[in-house]
C-alpha cells in the first residue's frame, strides 16, 4: 500500500459522504487514480503550450532585434549614398568648371574627370549598398511584424 493509498484511505473513512457516494474504497481509489492522471495530462499539455509560447515569444523577439540591425544598415546606406551624392555632384560641377576654364584638352580637366569618375563609381557602390539594405529592411520588417501578430494570436 503507497502512501497515495493510505491518504485515500484516511480521507474515505472520515468523511461519510464519499462513502455513500463511491459505496467502497476500491471505487474511491480508482476516481482518485483517474483524477491524478487526468491532472497530470492537463499539466503536460499546459506545459507543453507555455513552452510553444515562449519559444513564438522568443523567436518574435528575435525577428524585431533582426529589424532594428537591418533598419540600421539602411539609415547608415542612405547617408552614405547622399554623401556620395553629393560628392557626386561637387565633382560634375569642377568638371564643369574645369571645363569651361581650361578646355577639354588641358591636366586640370583629365584630373577633373578622374574625380568625377571615381566619385561616381563610389556613388553606384553605395546605390547598390542601399538598394540591398532597403530589401532587407523590408524583408526584416515583414517577418518582425509577421511574428508580432503570430504572438498577439497566442494571447487570446
């Protein structure tokens, strides 16, 4: 006899209503039995759905901490773009300049123009870093807002 058993036992023979409900301790017991079993299952389950959800919370935390990096890369892409931009821009205007100084034959204007050229090749690298930064921003956005609604449903 385990100690279940005997607990079962004392609280049967005390209390007369469980014995005109049950009419044995066999009966008693076996209710008892059902009812530690039916508890643990209900337990497992509500065990097994908090950790669902911690681990839904988890990865929900995981998607905005992925959004805010990619949100940063593209704020520092588009000012790295209009700095380059804008050296874009004052290079044209010496080239210009240059130009209109010195003639297309002259040092200044083949100094001017390589400026200009390099300026540019600086400012398609940086279209491209931002291009490739705004679609992961997207991207990190879409699954950071994905995810919040993913743990908004848990909750109700």
């Amino acid at each position: 006899m385990g100690l279940s058993e005997i607990n079962a036992r004392m609280q049967y023979e005390k209390d007369p209503k469980l014995q005109e409900k049950f009419g044995s301790f066999e009966k008693y017991f076996e209710y008892k039995a059902l009812e530690l079993k039916k508890e643990s299952i209900l337990t497992y389950g509500k065990n097994v759905s908090d950790s669902i959800k911690n681990s839904v919370k988890g990865w929900a935390l995981e998607q905005e901490a992925k959004k805010d990096e990619a949100e940063q890369r593209y704020y520092a892409a588009l000012q790295q773009y209009s700095l380059m931009k804008s050296g874009e821009d004052k290079a044209l205007s010496n080239l210009r300049t240059v130009y209109s100084n010195y003639g297309e034959n002259s040092t200044q204007f083949n100094d001017a123009m390589k400026s200009y050229k390099n300026s540019t090749n600086t400012l398609f690298d940086a279209n491209i870093e931002l291009s490739c930064a705004r679609d992961h921003f997207n991207s990190a956005n879409k699954n950071a807002f994905m995810s919040y609604l993913t743990t908004r449903n848990l909750q109700g």
